[in-house]
C-alpha cells in the first residue's frame, strides 16, 4: 500500500525485505491484540499478503478480505494464498469498497503513515467495522527512527541525497494514532511500542536484501559508485557482527487498537 511517490509493485522483493520485518512485528501485534478465531477481518493496505498470510495462520478467522491500490501486489497475494479464506482486490484505504458494519475487525499494517489523509482511513476501518469490533494497525516509528531502513536514509542525509519520505510520518507517532483511533470514536483506546531484531546471514545478506527493497534502490542510483561503497563501509561499520559473521538489525513500530461502541 502506497501513494505520493511510494509506490510497492515487485511482490518478491518486498517480502524479502518489508515483509519478513512485517511479520515480526505482526507476530507480537496479533499477540497482543489477542484476537477469537473465527473473525471476518479486512486487511487493509495489504500489500503482497504478508501481514495477511499471518493472521490466517494464527489467528484462524472466518474470512480476509485484503485491499491494496497495487494491481502487482493483489496478484502477488492471490499467488501465495492458497486457501479459500483470504480474497484479494484493488481499492483504496480512504474509500474502502465494502457496505457499513461488514466485519468483526479491520487492521492496517504498515500503511497509515502512507495515506495523504490518515483521519480518513480510520473512519473508513471504523466505518467497515461492526459494533464491539476491533480496529487496530501497526507502523513503524519514522519520526522516532524507528524504520528498518532508518540507518539508510540517515546516511543518504548525510551524503546530500534527499529521500522520499511517506506523506504522514507523524501519523505514526503513539500520542498520534491514540488521538486518530479517539477521534473515530473508538472506546478502549490503547497503544504499544513494538520493538524486533532480525538476523541476517553476514553483512552482505544484510545490504543485498535492503537495497532491493523500492525505497531504498532509487536514491541508491543516484550515488557515483566511490559514495556508495564509502556509504557501505559506513553502514558496515555499524553492525558488528557476531563470532559466527553474522549481523543483527533492530527495528520499531507504534501499534494501536480499540473498539466500536456497542
């Protein structure tokens, strides 16, 4: 899920790259939010079905129905699911195609900092949610530098490359999304801070699978090849690895939840 400028197409490289940093944060979000098996849920912003191939697979809902602007990204997800509970289609976070009240809970993963008009895509998850539902979402901390990709884009900084920011950074601040989840509405309003690592092989695992990702292989073009290899030294100089090679990479996301009124 992406707009103004940020736009995700190659399902493969994402889920090598953002998708697995989904996933762990999704593993502790689902955790927390501790959801009842058997739930019809909207995934929404879902990307190449990372986030939603998850909450199948722990959460044991009725029905996903994952919505994305991405035509690439919808079939990705089509491809990976192979079971009858998740269905795919292209739409808009702030215009969800689905009547009123049409599930028990609607969650957004990585997408509310993306949206021009973040207020308007809670309404639209509060909107599409029944009474007593959940609408909860997840993001990483950029203002906090949080991202995965943070040490990245602080180094582009320093070497004059200006990087393409999401639109609504703020958003995903934790006194931001418990003012946007309030102003919905919604009841029982309550944020967290998720904090993971991730292991890569050595550090060229680490750089190959992150400057694949769409953010970060654009401003990467623009560096003369001596700056980029200065700029890997730099960031190899950052993660040490372990007795065995390998390097170690730490990442935070805002999550929050609450319920409609009964």
């Amino acid at each position: 899920m992406a707009e103004a400028g940020i736009r995700f197409s190659d399902g493969s490289a994402y889920d090598r790259m953002m998708g697995h940093w989904s996933r762990l944060v999704g593993e502790q979000f689902l955790d927390w939010l501790a959801l009842k098996p058997g739930l019809a849920c909207v995934d929404v912003g879902c990307g190449n079905g990372a986030f939603t191939e998850l909450l199948v697979a722990r959460c044991s809902p009725r029905r996903v129905h994952g919505v994305d602007p991405s035509a690439q990204q919808v079939s990705f997800a089509r491809g990976r699911h192979k079971a009858a509970v998740a269905e795919f289609q292209e739409g808009d976070a702030m215009a969800l195609p689905f009547p009123a009240e049409s599930f028990d809970t609607a969650l957004m993963a990585l997408v509310i900092f993306y949206l021009s008009k973040p207020e308007k895509g809670v309404a639209e998850m509060a909107r599409v949610t029944r009474p007593g539902g959940v609408v909860a979402a997840y993001a990483w901390d950029f203002d906090g530098g949080g991202s995965p990709t943070a040490m990245f884009q602080a180094e582009f900084r320093a070497f004059g490359i200006e990087v393409l920011r999401p639109p609504s950074t703020e958003a995903s601040r934790l006194d931001s999304l418990r003012a946007l989840w309030q102003s919905a509405g919604l009841d029982a309003v309550e944020t967290r801070e998720i904090t993971v690592q991730r292991t890569f092989v050595d550090f060229e695992d680490y750089w190959a699978i992150t400057t694949a990702g769409e953010t970060i292989a654009p401003p990467l073009a623009q560096m003369p090849g001596p700056e980029v290899n200065r700029l890997k030294e730099r960031l190899r100089a950052k993660l040490a690895p372990d007795a065995g090679g390998s390097v170690t990479a730490s990442a935070r996301a805002n999550a929050v939840k609450g319920r409609l009124p009964k």
